[in-house]
C-alpha cells in the first residue's frame, strides 16, 4: 500500500501487471537462503538451474525450451478470472514484497496517486525514471 496526501492509501488491485509485463524480478542471495530454510527446491531449481536466457523473440532455458512466449509473465503468476495472485506470494521475492502498489507507470494505480485518469500515463515511454 501507498499514502498519498489527501486520498488515504493506495491497495493493490490484484491486475497481474508487475508480473505479467516485460520485467525483470531479480532474485536476492536472501532469497535464496530463505528458500533453503523452508525447503523451497523447487524455485531455486527454476531460478538457478535453468540457465535462462533471451534467444530471437523469447526466453529458453539451457535445453533450449522455450519458459513463456508472447507478453511474459511470472510462473507464478495464477489467474482466478480476472483476480492475479501469486502462487509462491508468503515466499516471493524480496524485489517482490517491496513493490509498491502506485509506485510505477506499469501499475495503474499509479493514475490514482497523480489524480488523473489519462490511459496514456501508462506508457513507461514517456518517463523512464519511474519504472
């Protein structure tokens, strides 16, 4: 959540954007310690082992199969109709639980904290120096 003068808090609205667009979520050495605390292998094997990489017009891992196709999204990323949540959301990553819903021309709550409703604010284009 965010404060913002005059209009309260700003709450997540659950539309997947921060991890449903072209984004990066890098992964912490705290990340990993904690999940090899709670046992998590499964996501150090898909964050380390898979060796990913940008090939032509999508992400392959180290065998040469393609993670995602198209607008990229976390693999954790699940759909309950329109609600996104996060299926690894109690151990997601530190970059992860420090988003801050508003904080960034990719969230649309980000209209919100400028008061305005233009759809073109949107576009990180315009001003990189708030993604």
């Amino acid at each position: 959540m965010i404060k913002t003068e005059g209009s309260g808090v700003i709450t997540c609205r659950r539309c997947g954007n921060c991890c449903h667009l072209d984004v990066t979520a890098y992964v912490s050495l705290e990340d990993i310690q904690r999940w090899e605390k709670e046992g998590r292998h499964d996501i150090i094997a898909h964050v380390c082992d898979n060796g990913v990489t940008w090939s032509q017009n999508g992400i392959i891992n180290r065998f040469g199969s393609a993670v995602k196709t198209c607008l990229m999204s976390c693999i954790y990323l699940k759909w309950h109709g329109l609600v996104a949540s996060c299926e690894i959301y109690e151990t997601r990553t530190k970059v992860c639980r420090d988003f801050v819903p508003g904080s960034s021309r990719l969230c649309p709550q980000y209209r919100r904290k400028l008061g305005t409703t233009d759809p073109t604010i949107l576009s990180p284009k315009d001003d990189s120096s708030v993604l």
